[in-house]
C-alpha cells in the first residue's frame, strides 16, 4: 500500500529535523507543506530548512516560486498531487510530506471545493475599506459567516477579504463551500503531529525570532519593501519589520510583536489540528 507520512505541528516545533530522519529512514525526499516556505525571496523569515537539511536529502516545494506570483491551496492541491503520483511510480512505497500550514494540508488530505471569484471593484473596495477599519469588515464577515470568523486569522486582512468578497458575490457563507465529503486519494495518510509543552515551545520561538533578527531578518525584510503588498508578505515577521521601518514602532518592539504574533499562530494551528482524530501527536521523538 502506497502511504503518504505528514509530519505537522505547530511553527518551531522540531518538524524539519523530524522529516529529514523519517525520510532518510524511508528513502524518500521530503515534500514542503509550508505556503511561505514556496517562495524563494522569503529565507530567513519563513525559516526554511537548513542547507545541511537540504543537502541530507532532497526537497520539494522550497522556493521555487516568487513574491509575484499567484499561489493558492488549490493550485498547491493539484502540484502536490502530480509530484506524489509520479513519486510513487518510480517505485517509492513510503513519501514524507512536512509543513505547518493549515490550508494547504486540509487542501491535499481533504480536497477543496472550487469557490466563486469576487469582481476586482468588489476585491478593490474591501481592501480599501480593510485599510481604513478591518475591525469593520472583521464584524461584517462574522455576521455573514460565523464559522469561518472562528477559523481564519482576523487580523489577517487577506483572509477577512477573501471570505467576505465570495459571502457577498454568492450570498452563501464561505463555510458552505469547503469539502464536506472528502476526496479519495490513491495512497494512505498518516498524520503525525509533534507536540511540545506549551512553555517550550514558547521559548523555542522566541529563541528562533531572535536568531532570525541575527541572521538578517531586517535586512530580507528591508530588500523586499518595495515588494510589501504582495500577499505572501503580509506575513509574521515581515509585516512588523515593514512597519518598523514606516516608523510606527521601534525595532524593540518589532521583535517583541514577532514574537507574540508567532505564538498566536502556533496557538491557532494548534486549535485547528486538535480537532482532527487522524493525528498521532508525539511528545516525544
């Protein structure tokens, strides 16, 4: 039986590490999970693999695509697909998959359903408006749609503006058009989840926000300014460094609001896996 090992956890749990074991144990590269980790201007903040991980085996899906370009969790669905399938016909019994990020992992487990695009004068005014008071539209969205208001970071402007724009094209809720059923796949899944006490994993990011700060990350940061509206940067790490340099905040407490935010995150992905019973969580490996 063909079987597709996704390592998940929270950001900065140890997944790297693990996947390059498991997959050097199972002869298999390892495949990218990550929706920031795919774009190659995009180093130190979204902490790629290490090059000694990426020289201990092969990856997939680290970047190899740009800032610039388009790139959602159906098109992810469908790239990871293809590389899986043809994997296993060169004769692979077990591929390692690793990554932290929520929809891209719903997106090849489960499968997504084709949702409606909005009109670009309906994309345009909602980001004009979420500029001027995303609390509004964070209010609008949660009276359209409580369940997606639950799920999704709100104080992610992108994804406040995606949900609300299909709530009002279609007058659906952008929860009514997520996979109810899941697809079938050619190949089993095991899901293993790595897990840590929740005050070491804290440390563990803080830890990793100040070696990201040594490492460059202002500098990366500062090289990608005139690149800021692109959706893969409104991201942890960058966004503070960006309005660091706006003057907003001072470089204290940019770091301090990396930190932070990076624990919500974790918090959030977390609560999100939690409710899935396929996952065998690890505290200890």
């Amino acid at each position: 039986m063909r079987r597709l090992t996704l390592i998940l956890g929270p950001t900065a749990v140890g997944k790297s590490d693990y996947a390059v074991r498991r997959a050097l144990e199972a002869g298999s590269p390892v495949i990218s999970c990550d929706s920031r980790q795919i774009y190659r201007e995009m180093t130190i903040g979204t902490a790629v693999p290490s090059p000694e991980q990426l020289a201990a085996v092969r990856h997939y899906f680290i970047q190899t695509l740009s800032v610039t370009q388009n790139y959602t969790a159906g098109m992810y669905e469908i790239d990871a697909l293809a590389l899986l399938e043809q994997l296993f016909s060169e004769g692979h019994e077990e591929l390692v998959m690793t990554g932290g990020s929520m929809f891209y992992i719903d997106a090849l487990c489960r499968g997504i359903d084709d949702i409606p695009a909005a009109t670009p004068e309906l994309r345009a005014r909602l980001t004009r408006e979420a500029a001027e008071d995303l609390p509004a539209l964070v209010e609008q969205l949660r009276s359209l749609d409580p369940e997606t208001c639950e799920e999704i970071d709100t104080a992610n402007p992108q994804r406040v503006i995606r949900a609300l724009e299909v709530c009002l094209t279609t007058g659906k809720p952008f929860s009514s058009f997520k996979s109810r059923a899941d697809k079938k796949r050619g190949f089993e899944i095991v899901k293993i989840g790595l897990e840590r006490p929740r005050e070491e994993l804290y440390a563990r990011i803080d830890a990793r926000v100040e070696g990201m700060m040594a490492a460059g990350l202002l500098e990366e940061a500062r090289r990608l300014l005139p690149l800021r509206d692109y959706p893969a940067l409104r991201t942890v790490g960058y966004e503070e460094c960006f309005d660091y340099f706006d003057g907003r905040i001072s470089l204290e407490e940019a770091v301090r609001l990396i930190q932070r935010n990076t624990r919500h995150y974790a918090k959030r992905q977390m609560t999100w896996w939690r409710r899935d019973g396929e996952i065998k969580w690890l505290t200890e490996w």
